[in-house]
C-alpha cells in the first residue's frame, strides 16, 4: 500500500504484516516487510476532476505537477492531515500505478478495507461553495449544507464510487471547495439518509451482511460511473467480493457480480427487482417479450426493492444458487400460473420477504422453454409480485408463510427441486 507523506508529499510503500505468509515473517524478521508495517493513516473520498494528479505525475518532474489543478487539492488534503496529527494520506488518483492492470485490479479489490482502515476519511465537496441560502420560499432543511441548488446535491452523492467511501470508514469529515469543515458524517445522518435512502443502521457501520442483496443494491440504483463497468466495480466491497477486473467487458460485469454474490450467499432477493420499461408478456404472442434471465442487468431496476429484507426461519436456507453451462440453476417454489393457458408460465416464490415482518413474499414469473424443457426463462420482468398464502376457507392471509415448507394448498407444479434459468447475456 503506499500512502503520501503529509509533510513532504513524497511517496511511501508500506505491507501489512496480515498479509505475508508465517513461515516468511521468519526470514524477514528486521527486515523492511516489518519495519514498514501500515500506519495509520487519513484516505480522502472526491469526484474527480479535470488534471488529477497521477501516481506518474507525482513521483517524477514535481514541477510540472504543481502546474496542474489537481495540485491544490493534493496539498490541501495533505495539510488538513498534517493539521489534524496524522503522517500520511492516501489518494487513489497518485497512490494507484494505474498503468499497472495487476495493481489497479488489486487496489480496487482492497478499496474497501482501505477506506475501512483509515483513521478517518475526508470528503472533498469540490461544488459547494457556502451553505445553502436557497430562495425566500425555501424554509431551512437539514440537507442544504450538501445542496448545490434547491433541487440539487453535491455531485458526490451521485457517483458510484463514492457509496463505499460513504459507507467504509468509522470516521468521516465533510469539506467544501476551500475545505472549510461542514461536519461529520455523524452530526447529519438524518440528513445523508434523506439524500442517499441509505438507513443509518448502514450509516452507522452495520454489518451490511445483516441487509438483503436487494436493498444494498437500491444504494447503488441512481448513481453514476464514467466506465460501465465500474458499476459493478464500485460494489466489490458492498458485497464483500473479490473478482478479476475486465475492462472493456460492458455490462456482462454487472452479470459477473451477480454470479459472485451467489456463490457466498443464498439470499434470493437478489432476483427481487423489475424494469417498470420492460414489455408486458403476452401468452399469445411470447416473442412479443424478449426472455431474460434471473441476472439484473443493472443496479437501477432494483429501485424499487429497498422493502425487500432476509428471510428468517428455523428451517434451513436453500441451496446456494450454481451456474451450469445450461444456465443458472436455482430452488424455488413454485405453481403454475393458471391464468396463461399454455401451460408454460409459472410462479416463483423468491425466499425473501417484502416489509419488515414475514407473510408477504415477493414473487417473479417464468416461462418453460418447451413442454418438455427443464430450462426456464424470466418473463413480465415489469412486475415484481407480492405474494401471500392465504386460506380459501377463512378468506384470511397467513402471516408467517414460509417458502421453504410444503405448501399443499397450491395447484398444479409444487416443485422444491432444482430447475434451470437460462443466461440471456447482452
């Protein structure tokens, strides 16, 4: 890891002991993989702007770096450290060889825990100038010391990146544009839950593990990254992943950290989200609708899922979801949907659950790909279902219905095996 000394802003390497194998610490004892143990150390979180700073820019002709805008922001941050009692800062636009694919794909992977780290993480609002006045009509609101219009916040709250740098460190401090402090993370929870939708279980330093994939996912719904691919990028540390970076790969990323994500956990809220754009399903006219798989093709069409939580019960988990060469291999319940008279459609009920107490599940549509096929496709990607079990006799829902049990009342196909989604990749 190398980090910028806040005094002379020359570069230092640093290796975390955590990291070299025991029997090496044995032969590099004195040696500089001990002396140079990480030390704490203040990382800053910005939105890039034009002539950063690059590793390059920083560690040959320092002249010609002093000429560039991204400068200023390298000292200042540098100073703020200083001022603040630490000896080092860490920069991701000069602390990253980014011509180094091999070091760039570390760095991400280890982005997280990086900011996590820190002592404290200052976040550089480069687009607000002084609190918010707004208009004579505009009543004060605890969100204007991050607006930049009355309608606008900082750009910070939208980019990808940002999320884990919001969400990462313990500590964090917010400066404007001549780094005057506008507080703590702390002392506006209310406020950033307003702007982002993140709670402040999250905010607070939560063990996001506690949160279903589905919710996490609306964190990232409206943000933006320069590179496609970053979308998913941004998230590694979300999702607690490590996985190869494909520059150049597109969407199919996205798809990638999906398939990542199912192979540590059996959270099936990962299926629970819509695209309110996509084509209604027509059972007379199926190509009508193209087929998709169970993968989101984004985070954005998860907006609308931020109720959907983990699925509590006694009975065990479901299998973890697989990826076969035939396509995706997943458990579910699910019954035939007796209003399509081809006898192809089919409920799934997703082992997750919408609100805060179970009974209400959410539920997705999938089409057999043949009478005789065991593959599926996902179909009416538009809506996400609400499903509840409920009792003909009383006329009452169940609160308490648990997917992972035999549910007799259903008719038709109440299967509990493995089928097959076929991978639609764009």
């Amino acid at each position: 890891m190398r980090l910028l000394k806040t005094t002379t802003l020359q570069m230092e390497e640093f290796f975390s002991s955590s990291t070299i194998p025991n029997f090496a610490k044995q032969h590099l004892a004195g040696s500089m993989a001990e002396d140079r143990e990480v030390p704490k150390y203040a990382i800053l979180s910005h939105v890039w702007g034009p002539e950063e700073i690059s590793f390059q820019d920083i560690t040959r002709d320092r002249r010609l770096a002093r000429e560039r805008s991204g400068w200023a922001k390298v000292q200042a941050s540098c100073a703020q450290a200083c001022r603040d009692g630490y000896a080092y800062i860490w920069i991701d636009t000069c602390c990253i060889d980014k011509t180094s694919s091999t070091e760039l794909s570390e760095a991400i992977n280890s982005m997280y825990k990086w900011y996590k780290d820190s002592e404290i993480c200052y976040v550089y609002l480069s687009d607000i100038e002084e609190a918010y006045r707004g208009s004579n009509y505009h009543s004060f609101d605890d969100t204007d010391p991050f607006r930049t219009t009355e309608s606008q916040y900082s750009r910070w709250f939208s980019r990808g990146w940002t999320l884990q740098e919001l969400l990462a460190p313990s500590t964090l401090q917010f400066f404007n544009k001549y780094w005057t402090s506008i507080g703590m993370k702390k002392d506006h929870l209310e406020a950033i839950s307003k702007i982002t939708g993140i709670d402040h279980f999250a905010l607070n330093g939560g063990d996001l593990r506690r949160l279903s994939i589905a919710r996490r996912m609306t964190w990232a719904g409206n943000r933006q990254t320069t590179r496609s691919e970053d979308t998913a990028y941004c998230l590694l540390g979300i999702f607690n992943i490590n996985m190869p970076l494909l520059y150049g790969e597109g969407a199919n990323a996205f798809i990638r950290l999906q398939e990542e994500i199912m192979k540590i956990s059996d959270d099936q809220s990962i299926f629970a989200w819509k695209d309110p754009s996509a084509t209604s399903y027509r059972d007379d006219y199926p190509e009508a609708s193209q087929p998709q798989g169970l993968l989101a093709s984004s985070p954005s069409v998860f907006q609308y899922s931020e109720t959907v939580a983990q699925f509590y019960s006694e009975s065990p988990g479901r299998a973890v979801s697989t990826s076969t060469n035939k396509g995706l291999q997943v458990e579910f319940l699910m019954c035939q949907d007796l209003s399509y008279p081809s006898g192809l459609v089919f409920l799934a009920v997703l082992n997750c659950q919408i609100g805060t107490f179970p009974g209400v599940l959410p539920g997705i549509r999938l089409r057999r790909l043949g009478h005789n096929s065991e593959q599926y496709a996902r179909i009416d990607v538009s809506q996400l279902l609400e499903i509840s079990s409920y009792n003909s006799e009383s006329g009452l829902v169940y609160q308490g219905f648990n997917p992972g049990e035999p549910q007799l009342h259903l008719k038709g196909r109440n299967s509990s095996k493995p089928i097959l989604i076929a991978i639609f990749r764009r």
